[in-house]
C-alpha cells in the first residue's frame, strides 16, 4: 500500500481511541462483568472457531476438529476473561496477547538512536533487561476494537510513549478465519490469519511486536507435549545465542552441531526426544527450549520477506496438525519450561475430554505441558548493529508501516 494511502487508514481509529476508557492495568479498580475490554469477541469459519477480548488483543480460545471430526481447544488460557488481568498481576505469562512495542528482551533496558541513548524501565533479572515492552507492556493494555465481522476482528491500540519509548506508534493487530481455497491453501484448510501492522507517527523507534499464542495440540489429554509433539523448523539451521538470562551474546550458531544436535529440527522430531541435553540453553541451570531460531529463506522465494512455512507442529494424540507461514527473519520457540503445574486448565478443556474420552486430561498447565512460537524479528537486535537487523526495527514517521503477517493453517495426520 501506498504510504501515505496507509496512514489515512493507519489512524482511522484515532476517534475512537480517544474515547476509550484507561488501560485497566493503570487503574487501582478491579474489572467489572461488565467492562467492555474483557467482553468477547468470536469470530468463525467452517471447522475453525476464535475468541478474542480487547485485554492486550488477546486470543483466548481456537476450537479445531482433531482426526476423529471432534472439536478441541488448542489454546492455552482462561475460560474467564478477566482472570487474564489477575494473570497479569501475578504470574504474567502472556497466554494469547500481542505483545510490544518490542517483543522479547532488551538488553539493560538500552538502546541508541541516531546517537541518542534511551532507557526504558527493566522489568526481568534484577534491572538487567527488558521483557517484551517493559513492566507494562501492550499485553496489559486495552485496545478498541476498531472492525469486527463474523470472520474478522481487529483491535487497535495508540502508544503515546509508553514506558518511556520515543514517540508515538499506532498500532492494528488483526485477527481472520478462513477456509477459503487458495494458492497458499489449496485444500481449503482452517486457517487463522494474524496481522500486526504499526506505523510511527512522530520519532523514530524501535518497533517488533509478536503474538504470544500458547500451543497445545494434544488438548490437554496429556500432561506434557514432550512425547506426543512432533517438531519441525525446516529452513532454520541456525540460532541466536543467549548468556544465562537469555540475552543474546551476539553469537549466532549452527543447530546440527550445538548441545549435541538438540536444536536441529530440520527434519521432523518429538519436542522432547532430545530437550535433555538442553541444559543451560534457555538459561542458567534451565532444560528446554526458549531459543530464537533464525528463519533463512531459499534463493527461490527471492524477497528476504517472503511469507513462507517456517513451523510445522502435530500431535500424535489428536491428530491435529499445524503449520506456520510467516513474512518474519526469526522465531522464538518456549516449550514452557517456566510453567510449573500451579495454573489450571480450563473448565471448559476439562469437560471436552471428559466427555470425549471419559477422562478430563491433564488438570493443571504443567512444565513442558505447551509450546510457544513467536513470529518476530532477530532478538534485540538493536543492540546488535553487526547483525544488520535494525533497519528492520526501527521506524521512523518517515518510513512505512512495520508489519507481521502470520498464517496459521490446521489439518489432521
């Protein structure tokens, strides 16, 4: 699009903006049943269901036919809307929110500018970086909704400075189903669309947003995804090396050959199969994966931006399959080291299988019980200028819009 055709469109949800109540996670009050940021939101198409609600433009469940035609929820969450703000408050784990201005961790809070240092609060490790935007990031912002249809909702959020960034970015993160047939779908599969899409309007700065869409395919029939997962990251062969708090060293290394193999999935392989020679590699003393995997498109898709499938993921229980297409440089994979069996899964999970299997599965969101890949671009690589990202990740009010356009296409094996 034209850039000056996509600012007119880019603040087309200004006036609405303007009316919005305060984000709830600078109010002292509680939500109420009745706060329209938590109310929710479906969108649906043949064999593929979405709710969403405007707290941190959050998808809070995806419903998908597993190989027997029954319908499972593949998302971790909450069945109460509002229970995602006292997520935010205690355990801050992201589930289904876009997450920003920048995704992932800033190293010291810092970064420079055209010769201007900048330091945004650190929210991780003692002041030692910063976690996805900060102690208050979009996750914990209320976006208006700004479209919505029966197959499409988009959520708008406007970031005047917020934790202390320069400038202020507009920001769209849109949400679509479909089954239409297509060249990059030609099976007509269920497939959700996702599109953040953010323009700077004022100073140049650094700009990376990401879904943060907690997986399980397996429904929770299983207590962890490590035997039943299958992985495959076909055109990553290499990885962005982390010290012992997960900042990057600057290092980039091959997947054949580090930690014995454990980080190749090349070729297809279960997410556990080799996670115990992980040690040290998603942290100090931590086993599992919280590693950027970078995504190096063949000669044959020409641009460096080209959509392409970068995640193919089935469970072996359901039968659900799940690929990814993505225009981003990288992908960061959690196999939920962190989660540690005290969030329970949903009610609504647990009578799923209960009826379907006449056992109500895995009761609690366990370590190892989940998988996280998030589309963005090469971690903190604004503090890396050898790397030759921050073109990538900064914009100013003089460039196009950033986007990450993301495919999310389900089938059965």
């Amino acid at each position: 699009m034209h850039f000056k055709s996509y600012v007119a469109a880019a603040i087309y949800g200004l006036p609405a903006l303007a009316q919005a109540a305060p984000s709830a996670a600078s109010s002292s009050s509680s939500a109420s049943s009745s706060d329209p940021h938590f109310k929710t939101y479906t969108i649906k198409a043949e064999n593929i269901t979405a709710t969403l609600i405007p707290y941190g433009a959050r998808l809070t469940s995806l419903l998908v036919p597993d190989r027997k035609g029954q319908e499972q929820d593949v998302i971790v969450g909450y069945d109460d809307p509002e229970y995602y703000l006292h997520d935010s408050q205690t355990n801050r784990t992201f589930f289904g929110s876009v997450v920003g201005r920048y995704a992932n961790r800033i190293k010291n809070g810092t970064f420079s500018i055209d010769g201007t240092d900048y330091h945004i609060p650190e929210n991780e490790h003692g002041g030692l970086d910063t976690l996805h935007g900060g102690p208050v990031g979009y996750d914990m912002h209320n976006w208006t909704v700004t479209s919505h249809t029966d197959s499409s909702i988009t959520f708008t959020l406007l970031d005047q400075g917020f934790e202390n960034f320069p400038g202020d970015v507009i920001s769209h993160a849109t949400y679509s189903v479909s089954t239409e047939k297509s060249a990059a779908n030609p099976k007509g599969l269920p497939q959700l669309t996702t599109k953040l899409v953010s323009l700077a309007l004022t100073e140049k700065t650094p700009i990376m947003l990401a879904n943060h869409i907690y997986w399980n395919l397996n429904a929770f029939k299983n207590p962890t995804i490590l035997n039943d997962t299958t992985l495959q990251l076909p055109l990553s062969e290499r990885f962005i090396v982390g010290d012992g708090i997960l900042i990057p060293t600057g290092e980039i290394d091959d997947v054949d050959t580090a930690y014995e193999g454990a980080l190749d999935f090349t070729e297809p392989k279960l997410v556990g199969e080799d996670i115990d020679k992980t040690t040290g590699l998603c942290g100090t003393g931590c086993t599992g994966y919280d590693t950027c995997w970078l995504v190096d498109r063949p000669a044959a898709y020409g641009s460096g931006d080209a959509v392409v499938p970068s995640v193919r993921v089935s469970s072996d229980t359901t039968g659900i399959s799940l690929e990814i297409a993505t225009n981003q440089a990288a992908i960061q994979v959690y196999s939920c080291n962190g989660q540690n069996g005290t969030i329970a899964t949903k009610e609504s999970q647990a009578k799923r299988n209960k009826a379907q299997d006449g056992d109500s599965g895995a009761a609690y969101v366990n370590k190892y019980g989940c998988i996280v890949f998030e589309t963005e671009d090469w971690i903190d690589g604004i503090n890396q200028p050898q790397w030759g990202r921050r073109p990538y990740q900064i914009a100013g009010p003089d460039d196009g819009p950033v986007v990450n356009f993301a495919t999310y296409q389900f089938g059965t094996v």
